[in-house]
C-alpha cells in the first residue's frame, strides 16, 4: 500500500477562476500563466482546463515546447523573453512572442536571421525596478525594435508592485500612461491583483490581463481579502490520513525539541506529511488543519515525514481518519492554501510551487 498523502488538482476549479478573471477585465484577452510548471501543479496537468485563455504566458523555454506539445497554436509569451541570442532561434521555431527588457536583447534581435519577423513585448520599468527599460529610455528602445525588419508588432508592458496593497498603482499607471501615449501596440499591465481590484478602469486591464495566482486559488491580496470574496475556488488539495493516535497527559510533549507541552489531557493525530512532501517547516503549533472535514490545529514542529493534529474537536477521528493540508476536504470544507501560508510566514505561491515530486497526483 502506498503512503497515504495525495495531492488533487481540481480542473473545474481552474476553468472557474480563469472565467472568473475574463470577468474582473471585461474585453481584455487573459494570458494563462503557467511559469514554474504550472505554479507547481503541473502544465499537462492544467492544460485542458486552461486552453480557454487566449494564450499562455511561462518563462522557460522548455516549458514553452511543452506547451506546443500539447496541441497549443496559439499566442505563447516568455515574460522574461531569451536569456542568451541562441533562444530567439527556438522563439522562430516555435512562433513565440516575448519580452524585451534590456539593450542585450535588442541586440541579439538586430543580430538575428529570420524569415519570420518576431512579435515583442517591449516592457518598462515603471516602479517595480525589476526589469524593464527606464521610461526615459522607453521610446528610444521603442524606436530601435521599430526599424528592426526582425520585429512585426511591438506591445507595451510594464509590471506593478503595490496592486495587491495601500499604495496602490496610481504612480506607475501614471509613468506608463505619459510614457506611452502616443506609442501603437496593444498594451499588458494587470497581474492577478490588479484585475481583481482596479482592471474597472480600461487603461488598466489593457488589451492583455496576466493573471497568475488567483487562477491557481489564492488570493493576491490575502489577508485583506480571502479567495471567498474574489469568487475563487481552491485548484490543489493536499490531503493524507491519520497513522496512529496518542493520548497526551498534562506535561507530555510532541515531537522534535518539545515545542508542545500539553496542560490537559489531549488525544493527538500523527500524520503522514511532513517537509520532505512540502508542508511547509515553519508552521507552527495553531496553524489549521481539518480532521474529516472539521477545523483543528497542528501541534508541534514539523518534522520530515510526519505532523501532529490536535483531535480534540473531532472525537470520532482516529486510525485512517481523513486530514486536509489545504483545500477542498470530502465534506466540502475549504481550508485556504493562503491561511495555512500565512501561519508559516510566507504565500500560498510557495506553498504550491514546493509540493514535492514524491506526493502522488491525480487530476479531477
């Protein structure tokens, strides 16, 4: 019998939240992106539920071939476009468009023999000072792709750091607008929190949204708002079950370094996930769990292979019982992949991409 941890990937939810963003950004195309395999949940495995987007956004060249091995003819976007002159050779191959954030890649374009003329995606940097030319230097960049006969359409694109947050996107939005005023080309500026809080607004949402997370089931601006309030549905459950049962007296601890002491009687679950499957280390006793589909917490430190439950409020529970890491429980009970991220100080996004390649998965 195999060890009893599975990860589930639920397409509905995915077709769900894709539609759920089409409508944050009415008449803006939405790019599907599938960077990092998928946001760990695997580009075949999401593939069918996504190709309703009008095409998919990635950063790796092999995961573009991927794609195009999937029966995929439309737009495919390398948001970081190529890292070396070799790549714009594959980009021809397999008629992708990408980025174009520095002089190196200007460069290797005007160096590039193709019979093919490119479409780019001339990208500034607007505030995030990440990547992206300066807007000074925008519409010289801009300029330059325009003579090259390797380019066919240049789009516009900048990326913003506070949609998600108080600051907002006003000073960005504001440099991206003077900037390019003037300037033809379709335009790409909104992530997945900027088309749920402000795509209203049509200079926003553009003509190209890129949404990320939320079509994965996590809130991008949690812990102010929730996947409930945006209409999102968990896509990745993790779930395992109960291996054995121990019953705690006052003073008794759990686990490595004894982090738990128990003040009153208490009958814990041991169950089969730990680190190793990418539950994440730092979550620390309180952070939820369900037991067969109720509430409860974690005791103790996480270690390798295993984890403590508190069946406290779940009296029933015991060898074989049900335990849900994050997501949809049997029940229906959902436990977000955000509130557990959050008790381990971090964001749903790892927790996702550091599901371990030993946790078994199935698509539903």
């Amino acid at each position: 019998m195999p060890r009893p941890i599975l990860a589930t990937i639920h397409t509905e939810a995915l077709r769900h939240n894709l539609a759920r963003m089409r409508a944050a950004a009415p008449d803006a195309k939405a790019w599907a992106v599938v960077k990092a395999n998928a946001y760990g949940h695997g580009i075949e495995r999401v593939y069918d539920a996504l190709r309703g987007a009008d095409g998919f956004a990635l950063l790796d060249l092999a995961e573009a071939e991927r794609v195009r091995a999937l029966g995929w003819r439309g737009p495919i976007l390398l948001l970081e476009g190529v890292f070396e002159p070799r790549d714009l050779e594959l980009c021809s191959r397999l008629g992708l468009w990408h980025a174009v954030h520095c002089d190196e890649q200007i460069e290797w374009l005007a160096a590039h023999k193709t019979q093919v003329p490119h479409r780019v995606f001339l990208k500034m940097n607007s505030g995030m000072n990440r990547l992206g030319f300066a807007p000074q230097r925008f519409r010289s960049a801009w300029a330059r792709l325009d003579a090259l006969p390797q380019v066919e359409e240049i789009s516009l694109m900048t990326h913003f750091s506070d949609a998600d947050g108080p600051r907002g996107i006003g000073h960005q939005l504001r440099v991206f607008n003077d900037v390019t005023r003037d300037l033809p080309g379709e335009r790409s500026l909104s992530n997945s929190a900027a088309s749920l809080r402000h795509a209203a607004d049509p200079a926003v949402r553009g003509d190209w949204i890129r949404p990320g997370i939320a079509v994965y089931g996590s809130a991008p601006d949690y812990p102010e708002h929730d996947i409930a309030h945006w209409q999102l549905q968990p896509t990745m459950t993790l779930a395992s079950r109960v291996l054995a049962v121990q019953q705690l007296q006052p003073g008794d601890t759990v686990g490595y370094g004894s982090s738990f002491t128990a003040d009153a009687p208490v009958r814990i679950g041991v169950v089969a996930v730990g680190y190793a499957d990418g539950y994440p280390r730092h979550c620390t006793t309180g952070t939820p769990v369900l037991v067969e589909g109720v509430r409860t917490r974690l005791v103790g430190r996480v270690s390798m292979d295993m984890v403590a439950v508190d069946l406290t409020p779940v009296p029933q529970a015991g060898f074989g019982s049900e335990v849900t890491l994050w997501g949809r429980a049997g029940n229906g009970v959902v436990l977000s992949i955000d509130e557990v991220a959050a008790s381990a100080g971090t964001l749903g996004y790892e927790l996702m991409c550091a599901l371990a390649p030993r946790v078994p998965v199935v698509v539903e």
